[in-house]
C-alpha cells in the first residue's frame, strides 16, 4: 500500500502578534514548522503503516527551499520518502495551482492508494487542498475523519456527523483529510532525526521533473493586500454573579471562544 | 566561526522541548512531592532515543554526540533538574564509562541496553571518606579465578537503586595508590551480594534517588573490567569531564527558565502603581542573568564541540560545571528574590528550582574541587603539580 | 563606649541560652518536618518570659531592654529559626505596638493574655496586591455605630492559624489605621496556610474578613495613625530579623566547623584545606559586623534615639550575611550539607526568607536610600 502524505509548511503562530490596532502582523521569531493538520496526517498515515508489512509513506510538499526542513522531519517521524516540489514557476501558487502540481507528483509516484491531508492549514484554513485533490485524481474522498482502518482495498473511516459520528467506507484509491485532534503526533525519534540531516535525501522535483508547462500554472486568485478586522473593544459586566456569569458565557460563545453545547467541532 | 547549530540540532532541539514541556515539566513537582523517580519519563525518553544521545548509533545511541547530548541538557534543565539528574546519571557518567573504556564485547553487551534505555545505569565512586578525595577509596576486589570478588560499601549513587548496571571503583592494589592501584568493574546489580541500604533524604532533586549500594562478595567475572586494569582512575576521570560540560549544560537550562519566569512575573506583578519590570533593581538582576546566561551557553556548546572534536576540554569541562552550577544559582537565587514571598512559596515552582539547583554547586566534584582542577590544568605547563 | 554585657544582660543570655539548647534545639529537625508549630515548646517557654519579653517588669514581664531581646531572639534563632519567628513576631509586632500604642483598657484585656500564654499575637498587614506597598492597601474598615465593619484580605500572615490576637490594618474613613482583631471574631476567617520553602513551622495564612464586627475600643491609635504604627512596630522588627540572621549564621558557622574537623578528605580534617578555612573566615567576619551593627542600632533604640535607618540597614546586611553564611557553610558540607539529617541544610532554606519577609531587601535598600538622600534635600520615590 503506497501512502502519499501532501504536507504544508506554515510560519510557528507562537512567535506571531497579530495588533489588531496597529493593522499589522509582527512576526517576533521567523520559524516554520509542520501543519498542525499535516501532521496528523502523518501520524495517521504512519499508524497504517505500522499495522502492516508492505506499506510505503511518502511525504511531498510544494514551497520554497525552506520547506525541505519540514520534509526532512516527516522523515524523521518515520517517513520512507520525502519530494520537495520546488520551482520559481510554483512562487505564485493558489489553490489551483498546488492542487495541479500535488496531482502531478502523486502521478509521477505511480499514484497511490491513499492521500491523507489535515482538514485545514493552520495559516489560511481553506480546507480544499483535500477535496481538490481527490476531484484532479478521480479519487474518492471523506473528509474530518476521527479514526481510519484499511482492509480488502476499502478504507472505512468514522467522521463527524452533525452531532454524533458516521462510519464512511470507500474504495481505494482515496483522499482522506483528518481531524487533527484524533491524531497528536508522535515525537519523531532522535536517531531518525540526525539520519533526516545526514544520511537521507530530499529530493527536489520542479516543471521539468512532473511534466509541467510553467504557462499553465496562472494563479486564479491574486493576492492584492490585507485587512484587520477592527480591534476588540472590552467589555464590562457588572450586576449579581450568576447573571454576570450567564452574560459572560453567551458573550463568549457568540465570540466563539467556547462552546457551551459540548464538542470541539471546528475548533 | 560559525556559532550556528546544524539542522538536525535545531530539530532535535524543538523536538526535546515539546517532549520537556508536555511530558516532563508537568511531572516535575509531582516527583518532587512524592518523592520517587519519574520511571514513566523514562520510559518514554528511551522509546525516543533519549537514553542514548552521545553514542554512536552501533551502540544502540541516537548518534548525537556530545553536542545533541548538551541540547537534551539543556532542554530537561528548564523543566526538572530531577530528571536532568536521573538522565544525567545514567547516560552522563554511566554509560559514559563503558563507552569510553570499554572493549567492543562490553559495549555490545551493556552499553547497547544502556543506549536503548531497556537498562539503566549509574556511577559508583563516592565512599563515606572518598567523594572527592577518589584515591581514598576503601572498596576492594580481590582475585578468585576467573572472578573478581568486590567487598565495600559506596554512598550518594545517583540511581543506584534502580540501575541495572554500574560501574564501580575498587581499589585492587593497595600499594599502588591512585594511579595503578584502582580498577573499574562493570557490576550487573542482581550480582548476588549486590544490595541497597538507605536512600537519603534530601533538600532537593528528591525525584532521582540517592543510594547506599552495599557490595558483599560481589562476584564479577574478570571480563568486566573496564579499561586497563589499574587504570579505574583515568577511565573514570575521562567520564567525569565529559559528565561535567553536560552538567553544565542542565545548569544553562535552569538559568534560562528563571530568567523567563522572572520576566514574566515582574510585568504582572504591581507594586507602588506599576510593574515591577519598570524598577532598575529588576532591571539590574535580569540583565545579570541574561548576560551570565550567553556567557554560559558559549562555554557549554564550545566545550561540547571540543569534546565532538577529540581535543583536550578537561579544564573546559571543569568550567563549564563551575561556572555552569553558580551562574544557575544566581540566576535561580535572583528569580526568587524577584518574585519574592511567591518565589517562596511551594505552589510555585521557583522554591524547587532553587532547592534543586543546590545540588549542582556540590556533585560530581564540588565546585572547590573543580576550582582545584582548574587550577591544577593552568600550572601543569610549568612543571608544577598542585598538592590537593 | 562599652561593649560589656551587663550582669542582668549576660543572666538573660545564659538563661535563654540553656532553654534554647535544652529545648529548642533538640526539636528543630521534627518542626520542620512535620511543619508543625512546636506549640508545647512555645507554652514552655511562657515560664522563661519569651512571651512578656517587651513587657515591663512592673507588670510581670521580663522587662528587656532592646539589646536583651536582640540577644533572646538570637538565641532561638540558633536553636530553631521557626521557633525565634514565632515569638519575634507575637513580641515585636503585636506586644510592643500594644505598650506603645494601647489604652489602659486594651492592656487590661489583652496584655495578660498575651504575656502568659493565653493568647499569640500575629500582625496582617500584606494584601494581594500590597506587599512591600504599604500604602497600597483595600482592606477597609466601615465605621457602624459603637463599631467598624472590615472587609478585605490579609495574605502571608505569619502565626495566622495559632494566633489569638491579630493586629489589623484597614482603610477606615481617616485613614489607614490599626486594630485590635480577636480569633473567634464573627466574619473573620483563617484560611490557606502556605507551603513554604523554609520556615515550616510558622504558620503562614490568608486572612479573610468579612464585615467582621470590630468595637471602636479595639482601635489602636487614632484614625489614620496606622502605618505610623506600623512603622513603628516594623523597626523593631526589623531589627529582630537582623538578630535572627546573626543567630542563623552563627549556627551555620558552628555545624561547619564541626562537619570541616570530622570530614576527612584527602587524609586531613578538610579544616586543613585553604579554601575551607577561607569560607569560614568570611563567615566569622561578617557574623562580627553584623553583630556590632545589630549592639550599634539595638544601642540606638535603648537610649531613645531614632534607629529605624539602621534597622533598615540591619535587616538588608543580616539577612544578606544569613544567606550567604548558610550558602558557604552547605559548600563546606558537600553532599552531606544536602542531606535532611544535617542542620545546614533547613538553616539555608529557613534564612532565604530572611530577605523576604518584613521588607524584601530591595525595600530595605529604598529606605535606606530614601534617608540618605533626605539628609541632602532629595526627596526620592519607590
């Protein structure tokens, strides 16, 4: 069974402050690491591995030549292989784009029997790279799912269902995109992570590599500025503790801060 | 000169941090309260290769040299010197031992469990009147056959009660002194004859265990003689000073996490209508710790690299340990000051780090005995050999 | 100038000398391990007068001058550091304002109590948000009809949980002011009690009043005489927590200089060795300065002079000499000194507190600061 595990790379929103006031984002530590989501997909993929004896995982990631280090620790968690999908003709990339790109490598690998991605990136959250991907291969697809297995060439997922779950099954070959706190990552281990650096390669493939002209990658979307929402003003509450407490709660699940009705749906 | 760590450092370092922070921090006044080793830490630092970072990865290590093992000092040191310690122990000084001396059997056979964490080990030298006076050492071996039989008694074992496998000092010709009188055996601890007396009672790093371990007739074949025999001295000096620089590493980390608390907690805190953090009395004390703290960190990884490298670091390494023990005290010390009755409270954890950090300034050599080493390193070129 | 101990000055020391070796000291180790206050220790020691100590002799008490008490408060400080705050803070803190500042119908009803062992005094001063910030407190104090009405919290109140008598300072109309608070008052509560790093045998707690009914009769001083009182009370104590030092560090130099003759190392006594000789020679020095600093502002204080800079000072140098005295002594235990079974290792976390309580030493540093400027014209601020 051959796994292939598209990975982003995103800017560490811990060193991040966003100043809603100053409309600006000051970026305190520049470090880039895994997606929280392509992470779990890692671990998901790299469980299914472990369950049995034939199985490949091969992590790719489309960005620029820092995104090699996010590559190197898929490694490291356990991956067999890792593809760089670099090139200056993929600097413009929006979700066509990379959808085109990560379809080309997943060819040029010889297809594979399952696709797993996060449910959404950290950074822009579309949640598309997933869908996208199954609808460029013909490949089925289930999104947000909790728990996965593989058996006799069907993948049988559980994934959220309005309030309760549903078991989906599809035959392979398929996309799945997972929950990321069904799957907290394991810690890669220290020998595989000095093997990451010194004894395995990452390759880098561009145009020429998957067979891609540079004039068909033209952006749909371009990106022309950024805008803040306006700055939070407080808010007080004042009167007899129970209805302040009541207040409090309704204000901070309109905000979206909590949610009340029980579940981590979307958070 | 290129002060950058290499990739897989910088990774390995965000990795060892996550695992401090998530796994290792929460335990840290647990341990302390409880007064028990973190065995559940141990166990999963070992299924991460943590057990083993200096050795090479035939031995089972993750091949991380002295500088990977300085970075997991480091890291521990900002969440438990307890665990710092019980790491420390065993990879530091105890396996450190076999790695360094042992012939290529020996090291299959102990220093590959070692390295994977499936064993641990620990370090057997200090006697009731021998600590830093090693020459004074009253354990004894005596030849019987193919076996050595080990008699003595040997107090302030770091992990001695749950290791597997130590190494001991024992002085097999009396005559002979320090220097050919003193061999190092490698003891299997379900050895008959080997037992543990007290554990003590102490002020601080109460989550790694400090044991008497009692040899009577401890039978060890003569395989296990670790290095030349006579030599016990010179192979377990060669450990100490490689133990030393990453002892100075766990102090760094230390340091580093009192200097962020204590900025942290002097922006909350409010007295006379402001900050703390707005008073040059705290002004002076972090910047002291800051600048302490960059001194300390190139001396660790600089001794570190002289270690990776094969060049003499025995004066550095004392330094490190030196310098490493009292620049966390001040630090930690400062820390408390800073965040004054809550720094002496037990709901925090400032008074714990305080009363952890005490020990650095005494084991593995008191910091008078480094001073003395030190010293003794700086008038060897002259012909002049210093009387302890 | 005389540095002579008087007759009644070296009876007083000999005494509290006996008492605090036969009894105190035998019991240090348990206090801080089970960090329980030693209270049959402390009920003992009513019959010596450590609890009347301030007061005078016409009323029963012992009658000591400033020196004396400093002397007394040494002396359990050698023997127990837990024990010598106890009583430092029920004699200093509450008994002293008490005398200075009581009318005859608040000695009447307390000063008896507070002498012989009916009654220990605690004094709640520090809030959450004013610590070293005296001026910074919310606890206020309601004037209603014939009496007040308090409301606030107290934190880090020393002898909390085994006091009779709290000395209580709230915001009240004119002011800051001082008051007379009993235990079993209805709306005061003794909470939390800190875990601590040293001291574990002083009972440390948080001090909840609400509306607690207080009689105008229990008021100490007027309206908005409170942080003078304060203050006042403060010197004294400060100057007490300096005696402590100077007993903490004494007993620090002792166990070392025991431990350095027994501990054999390289086949001498380590006594023999420069750098541990050296390390008990700066002990000995500053345990001397300390001790002439604490006779100069205990002389101060006896012949009515204003001594509260050198309190100040005295507290910023003792418990600095406390600190650094117990470090060095633990340094010349090696492991040993690490270990629960040897003394130095609960005298170096008890005197960190030294620096911290009663006026971080920061504090200290403002004040003496503050009145060396004044002397010039200079008016400086925290």
């Amino acid at each position: 069974m051959r796994m292939v595990i598209p990975i982003k790379q995103i800017l560490d929103p811990a060193g991040i402050t966003v100043r809603r006031d100053k409309e600006r984002i000051f970026i305190n530590r520049e470090e880039y690491i895994i997606d929280p989501g392509s992470k779990a997909a890692l671990e998901a993929a790299l469980r299914l591995k472990e369950e049995r004896d034939q199985a490949e995982t091969i992590a790719i990631s489309l960005g620029p030549a820092r995104t090699d280090d996010a590559l190197r620790e898929a490694l490291a968690m356990g991956c067999d292989a890792a593809y760089l999908l670099s090139d200056p003709a993929f600097e413009e990339a929006d979700l066509s784009v990379a959808t085109l790109i990560l379809a080309a490598a997943v060819r040029k690998l010889g297809g594979a029997d399952l696709i797993l991605v996060g449910r959404q990136s950290g950074d822009t959250g579309a949640g598309q790279i997933g869908p996208r991907l199954a609808e460029a291969l013909g490949y089925a697809q289930v999104t947000d799912v909790y728990a996965l297995a593989v058996e006799n060439g069907a993948a049988r997922t559980t994934r959220r269902w309005g309030k309760g779950y549903a078991t989906v099954q599809v035959q392979l070959p398929a996309v799945v995109t997972v929950a990321p706190e069904a799957f907290p990552p394991r810690y890669p281990h220290g020998a595989r992570i000095m093997n990451a650096y010194r004894e395995w390669n990452v390759p880098v493939w561009g145009c020429a590599d998957l067979n891609l002209e540079p004039s068909s990658l033209t952006p749909l979307l371009t990106f022309r500025g950024e805008s803040f929402p306006p700055p939070l003003e407080p808010e007080r509450f004042r009167g007899n503790p129970t209805t302040v407490a009541q207040e409090v709660i309704t204000a901070l699940t309109l905000h979206k801060l909590i949610n009340p009705g029980g579940g981590s749906h979307g958070l | 000169m290129d002060f950058s760590f290499p990739k897989e450092y910088q990774l390995f370092r965000r990795m060892v941090r996550e695992f401090c922070e998530s796994e290792v921090k929460p335990l840290a006044k647990v341990i302390d309260r409880e007064h028990r080793v973190p065995h559940e830490t141990i166990r999963k630092a070992a299924k991460l290769g943590l057990m083993g970072v200096p050795f090479p990865q035939k031995y089972g290590g993750m091949g991380g040299g002295e500088i990977g093992y300085c970075i997991l000092m480091e890291e521990l040191g900002r969440v438990c010197t307890s665990t710092t310690t019980v790491i420390g122990a065993h990879t530091g000084i105890g396996a450190m031992a076999i790695y360094l001396d042992g012939t290529e059997e020996q090291k299959q056979k102990y220093l590959v469990p070692l390295a994977q964490g499936t064993a641990i080990g620990a370090f057997g030298l200090t006697e009731a009147q021998a600590g830093s006076d090693a020459a004074a050492i009253k354990t004894t071996a005596v030849r019987d056959g193919n076996h050595y039989v080990l008699n003595g008694t040997k107090i302030f074992i770091t992990n001695g009660d749950i290791a597997d496998i130590i190494t001991i000092m024992a002085v097999t010709d009396p005559s002979l002194g320090a220097y050919g009188g003193i061999t190092a055996f490698i003891v299997e601890t379900d050895t008959p004859g080997f037992s543990i007396g007290s554990l003590e009672n102490k002020m601080g790093i109460r989550g790694s265990s400090t044991a008497e371990c009692v040899l009577q007739d401890v039978r060890v074949p003569k395989e296990n003689v670790l290095g030349q025999f006579g030599a016990g001295f010179l192979t377990f000096m060669k450990a100490l000073d490689v133990g030393r620089a990453s002892l100075g590493a766990g102090c760094l980390g230390g340091a580093e996490a009192a200097l962020e608390a204590s900025i942290q907690w002097a922006r909350a805190r409010e007295q006379f209508g402001v900050p703390i953090a707005t008073k040059q009395a705290v002004h002076f004390m972090i910047a002291d710790m800051a600048a302490e703290i960059e001194a300390l960190r190139a001396l660790v990884y600089r001794t570190a690299w002289l270690i990776d490298t094969g060049q003499p670091h025995i004066l550095e390494a004392s330094a490190c340990k030196l310098f490493g023990s009292e620049v966390a005290h001040r630090c930690i010390n400062r820390a408390l000051q800073i965040h004054g009755a809550l720094g002496y409270s037990r709901d925090y954890w400032i008074e714990l780090g305080w009363r952890d950090q005490r020990i650095t300034e005494i084991y593995e050599g008191t910091n008078e005995i480094q001073r003395i080493v030190i010293a003794a390193n700086l008038f060897r070129p002259y012909g002049m050999r210093i009387p302890t | 100038m005389d540095f002579r101990l008087s007759e009644d000055q070296l009876m007083f020391k000999k005494m509290f000398a006996d008492f605090c070796t036969n009894e105190v000291r035998p019991r240090g180790e348990q206090i801080d391990q089970t960090e329980q206050p030693p209270v049959d220790l402390l009920q003992k020691a009513v019959d010596q007068g450590f609890w009347a100590a301030l007061v005078p002799e016409e009323m029963d008490g012992a009658g000591l001058d400033t020196y004396t008490y400093m002397l007394m408060l040494e002396e359990l400080a050698r023997a127990d550091l837990s024990t010598a705050l106890i009583l430092s803070v029920h004699n200093s803190l509450v008994v002293k304002p008490l005398l200075d500042h009581g009318t005859d119908d608040q000695k009447d009803r307390y000063l008896e109590a507070l002498a012989f062992g009916q009654m220990l005094g605690a004094f709640a001063l520090t809030e959450p948000a004013a610590g070293s910030d005296g001026g910074a407190l919310q606890t206020t104090a309601m004037p209603d009809g014939e009496d007040y009405l308090l409301k606030g919290t107290k934190i880090w109140v020393s002898n909390g949980e085994l006091a009779g008598l709290f000395l209580v300072f709230a915001r009240a109309p004119e002011g800051i002011t001082a008051f007379l608070v009993e235990r079993d008052t209805p709306g005061l509560k003794v909470g939390y009690r800190e875990k601590t790093l040293g001291l574990r045998g002083v009972p440390c707690n948080t001090l909840y009043f609400d509306l607690a009914r207080v009689p105008q009769a229990n008021r100490l001083g007027r309206e908005g005489h409170g942080l003078k009182i304060a203050q006042q009370a403060l010197d004294l104590s400060r100057l007490g927590i300096a005696a402590i030092a100077l007993g903490g560090s004494e007993r620090a130099l002792e166990e070392a200089v025991k431990f350095s003759i027994e501990h054999i190392q390289f086949g001498t006594p380590i006594a023999q060795k420069q750098a541990i000789y050296d390390y008990i020679a700066d002990a000995k020095a500053q345990i001397e300065a300390l001790r002439c600093l604490i006779t100069y502002a205990a002389w101060l204080a006896d012949s009515q002079q204003n001594f509260g800079q050198y309190a100040s000072i005295a507290k910023l140098f003792g418990s600095r000499t406390a600190y650094q005295v117990t470090h060095k002594m633990l340094q010349v235990h090696g492991g040993y000194g690490y270990m629960k079974e040897y003394a130095i290792e609960r005298y170096y976390r008890d005197c960190r507190a030294l620096e911290i309580i009663e006026g971080t030493s920061q504090i200290q540093q403002f004040l003496i600061a503050r009145d060396v400027y004044q002397a010039e014209g200079l008016k400086i601020r925290p």
